[in-house]
C-alpha cells in the first residue's frame, strides 16, 4: 500500500536527485530536465490535494514547494552552470495548483537556478485542465505564455503543435521560447527536417545523416514537388478535413 515518505527519506531522495545530475553529467548528456508535473513524485508534493503531510515539506504553499527546490539545489551542485537545466511543471492542474502558484515557484526556480519551464498540464486528478472542453491546436500555449509572462523565465510550450510553421509562429508572437515536438516526432522521426524545409531553410538536409542527406537532396532538385508530411497547410483548413487531419481520420 502507498505510504507517505519520512521525513529522512525525503532528504535521502534530494540527495539522490544530486547524484543522479552528477551522473547524468559524467555521462556527457548536454540538458537536463526535472520532472516536476502529471502526478509524478515532484508534482505530488505541490499538490495540495496530493500533499497530506504534517512536516516541513507540507502544508503551506512555501512548504509544499520545499521538495522541489531543495532536488533543483542539490542538482545545481553537480549540474555545471553552462549546461541548461528545464524543469517540467503542471502549470495547471485542476486540483488547487493553478497558473499563479506556478508562476511564484517559477520565479524561486530561476533563482535557484533553472534555465527553462516546460509547461504542461494535469495529473493529479482524473481531469485534465486543457483550457476548454475541446482538444485543439496550440492549447496548452496559453501555460507558456503566461509563465513567461509572469515569472520573467524563458519557458517551453507543448500541445498539439504538428506544424513547422505552426511551432514558429508560437515563437514569433513570444509565446514560448522554445517547442517541444513529441507525439508528431513519434509519428515522423524525420519532423525537423521536414519542418525545415517549408520553412525555407537554407540546406535542409545538412543537419541529417549523409547517407541519406545526399540522396534527398538530389531528389529535391529534380523538382517533382515531394511536399513532407508537416505540411503546414494542415492549419489554415477548416471544416471536416481539418477534423480528419486532426483525428487522424
């Protein structure tokens, strides 16, 4: 059966998260990103619905934010200062943490020394909070945008976001800083490069594997029109066709 952690146990952990940046370090890994959301460990303690403890890690806002900051501190530590540290939050939660709470904890995260908040939703209870009743393009931006906004900490937006120019848009109107593809890349591996190319970057196929970088290029020059698969005219139609590209229909 779940039970609540000791008190030593929760500092045992701080100092495991430590050890495991340290690791994660002498591995050669470049960025590294806290997961503080979706009713994981970090997010069960921010929760006040989740968070029932009596001690110095629960109760008040403050304190239910302890856990969190001391895992950034002991990972900051080890974690070099030019290697970008991203910590993951349920921006909102449908449980008491909301969009405010996020912002306040984002402004002592920056302190403490995170780089990027990656901005996603839900996890605690059975709802999800996306903003409305409807699943669409773009909607879980508005968590960026607001932390971004209000915590003055460059943030990662995340939600349906398929498109080349779709992701480059969200960054032109500074929304977020940065887009983070998952579910799209899982469904084409090959997504930067498409991406790059409707938006006319120069030499799309340089930053691909040679093998196969040459033989596309070759291709792309012969002119037969090969439009990839992030076309970005998926975001202007509307009507049942842009139903179906959504679903998958």
């Amino acid at each position: 059966m779940p039970r609540a952690l000791d008190t030593h146990e929760v500092k045992d952990l701080v100092e495991a998260w430590g050890q495991a940046a340290r690791r994660a370090h002498q591995a050669g890994f470049e960025v590294l990103e806290l997961h503080g959301a979706h009713g994981y460990l970090v997010h069960e303690f921010l929760s006040g619905r989740s968070n029932q403890r009596n001690d110095e890690y629960g109760g008040s806002e403050a304190n239910r934010m302890r856990f969190l900051i001391e895992v950034t501190e002991a990972v900051r530590v080890h974690w070099p200062d030019h290697k970008p540290l991203f910590v993951r939050l349920s921006v909102e939660d449908n449980a008491g943490w909301g969009s405010e709470q996020s912002a306040r904890l984002a402004r002592i995260l920056k302190a403490e020394g995170v780089d990027v908040i990656d901005c996603s939703s839900g996890g605690i209870s059975e709802m999800a909070p996306i903003l409305g009743k409807e699943i669409k393009y773009n909607y879980q931006v508005p968590l960026a945008e607001y932390v971004r906004a209000h915590a003055d900490i460059m943030t990662m937006a995340v939600g349906l976001i398929i498109h080349g120019d779709q992701a480059e848009q969200i960054l032109r109107d500074k929304q977020a800083d940065l887009i983070a593809v998952g579910r799209e890349i899982l469904n084409n591996p090959n997504w930067p490069m498409d991406a790059a190319l409707k938006l006319g970057v120069e030499g799309p196929f340089r930053n691909v594997p040679p093998q196969f970088g040459y033989w596309l290029g070759t291709r792309a020059k012969r002119g037969f029109g090969t439009q990839p698969s992030t076309w970005q005219n998926g975001l202007r139609e509307t009507g049942p066709k842009a139903d179906e590209r959504l679903t998958g229909g």
